[in-house]
C-alpha cells in the first residue's frame, strides 16, 4: 500500500506539472486538483455534481435570548427553503446544485412537507446553558444517521449546511470545549447582535462553560453543547468521506463539525476542502486548529452552506483542470528547456 501511495503521488504530481503551463502557475488550484485526485483516486477527477443538504435543528439555550431572533424563525425558515426563498436556494439554483433539507429536531410538531427529509431526534435540545444538550442515545442517534445520509453518495461533492436559532452559540461552546479555549474568545455576533447582546451571550455562554472541564473529546462536547443539526452534519462529514466523496465544508458552524468529525473519525479531514472565511468571530481559531486554509474570503456569516456553495465551481473547475488540460506531450507544446 505504501509503494502505491508513493507511485500515485509521483504520478499525480507529474501529471499536472506536465500540463501546459508553467510549473506551478495555476497556484493553489493546483493543490486543490490534487486534493480532489487523492480523495477519488484518480488521475481524471469529476466535481459535475454537487448536493446541498441543511440540517435545521433547535436548541433549548435560545429561549435564554443568546440571539437576536425568535427561536420561531427556525421553522419559518426550514418553510422558506422548501420553498425555495432562501439564498441557499437561490445560489443552488444558479450553479445547478441539488438541495434537500432535512429536519434534524425543529421544535414543535413534525414539519410535514413532501419534499423534507425528517430525521427528527427530538423537538430540539434542552438547555444547554443549566445541563446537558443531549443524552448520549441522542447524540450517538444524530451522528449514525447523518453518516447514514452522507455515505449515501448520489454525487461527486457534497456541501452542508445548517439551520437553527442559538446555533453560533452552541457551536462556540463546543469549540471552546474542543480546543480547550475561553468561550468568550470564540464568541461573537451571530444573527448580528448589538453590543448589548453580545456581552449578554459572553455571560451566558460563560456560565454555562463553567458547568463542565475546560476541556472536553469532541463526543462529550457535543453532547453537552452541542445541536441535533452539528452532530447529524458531523456525521454527514464523516459518511461521506469514508465514501470517497468531496466535501466542501461551509464556514463558522460547518468547520465545528468537521472539527469533531475529524476527532470521532481521523483521516476524515482528508477529504474536506474549506470554503470560505466566515466573519464569525471564532471561525478563525477553528480554522487555525485545522490547519485548513479556506479558497474564499467575503466577508459572509449567513450559513446555510452559501459559502460552501459559492467555492463548489472552484472546485469543479479544480477537477476539470486535471481530468481535461493537455499536456505538453499530448498537444505537441514544446515544454521548458
């Protein structure tokens, strides 16, 4: 196995410093074809296709007012993309992605619409800020049954994205937790809070830190912190890279998932590409523990896999370079002396 991996990395790199162009001209294109030839094993990668799924959960810690909107607007948005209002709905639409929205534990009764995948582990989470998220059954249901959803393989790249009022702020208590860091340096704006509401969340967000260890394995942290939407993503992650599948993962929420993704599953990070940088306050410390070095840079905190899908034609462009360039030898193009 050594050998072959030595022999498909000398061939690899030949095969696109071959092309015609100058040695490393395309800059970090390069790596990404490289990248996506590694997770598919091949010389002649595909990105033609590519599927965003939103996992909307709710989470208990948002009655406690750790964002600027209602705890409501999680349903009215999970309508909204099955509606096709959302901008994940609109970019997915001009760059002809699929999408499918799946209802991880949206409170209140069942959503019932025929194109929504329900997957419900419960009405959304208890409150985090006075005990656990989860149970274990709980948390252990979520991450099966997102790596069910994402080893489903039905295309070459997969994106995820997420829904869920007080997300930002579940997803920075496990990121502190992770990386064994002060909450408050992870914490920011979310949904846009004012000054006053962010040093409202930091308090909050505080206390509830100091229930537990200042440092916790990615299972307890999401377990105690976490939402059904991070965990199922996670697992998603997790399933389609033991799939083989390209996954672009989104920005500030996205990378807490694929932080634990690649601490329950390790190698799991191989196949993850990173979008963009998101102007949530904590996404660069993720990213940072990472060691990820995202292709966009816009300024954006929305969610819902935008980023994830803005960076996809990058990443189809990435493959379509290696599988499609000629070479010097195939386009008789004499090469460097």
């Amino acid at each position: 196995m050594i050998s072959q991996d030595v022999d498909f990395t000398t061939a690899l790199q030949h095969a696109i410093d071959t092309k015609t162009k100058p040695v490393g001209a395309l800059g970090r294109m390069e790596t990404l074809a490289a990248r996506i030839a590694r997770v598919q094993r091949t010389l002649k990668p595909s990105a033609e296709t590519c599927q965003l799924t939103i996992f909307a959960a709710d989470h208990g810690m948002a009655t406690a007012g750790v964002s600027s909107f209602p705890q409501d607007v999680t349903r009215q948005m999970v309508a909204n993309f099955l509606s096709g209002g959302a901008a994940a709905n609109v970019f997915a639409r001009s760059l002809g992605a699929d999408i499918r929205i799946v209802d991880s534990g949206v409170a209140g009764e069942p959503v019932a619409h025929p194109n929504l995948v329900s997957r419900r582990i419960a009405a959304g989470t208890a409150n985090a800020l006075e005990g656990p998220a989860m149970t274990e059954a709980q948390m252990g249901a979520a991450i099966a049954t997102g790596r069910a959803l994402g080893a489903e393989k039905t295309h070459d790249v997969a994106c995820f994205g997420e829904m869920g009022i007080g997300n930002t702020s579940a997803s920075s208590l496990v990121a502190a937790k992770v990386l064994g860091l002060p909450v408050e340096e992870i914490t920011g704006r979310g949904t846009g809070l004012d000054d006053a509401g962010l040093a409202r969340k930091r308090a909050l967000l505080s206390a509830a830190a100091a229930r537990t260890d200042a440092r916790l394995t990615a299972r307890v942290a999401l377990m105690e912190y976490g939402g059904f939407e991070i965990a199922m993503m996670a697992g998603a992650m997790m399933g389609a890279a033991r799939a083989g599948t390209i996954v672009i993962v989104d920005g500030f929420i996205a990378s807490v998932a694929a932080l634990c993704a690649r601490a329950l599953m390790p190698g799991t990070a191989d196949s993850f590409i990173y979008a963009h940088r998101s102007a949530e306050a904590g996404h660069a410390r993720v990213l940072e523990a990472l060691e990820a070095e995202p292709l966009l840079d816009l300024g954006m905190r929305l969610g819902e896999g935008t980023g994830a899908l803005l960076a996809w034609p990058l990443v189809k462009s990435a493959a379509a370079m290696l599988r499609e360039m000629a070479s010097f030898e195939s386009a008789r193009v004499s090469g460097p002396a």
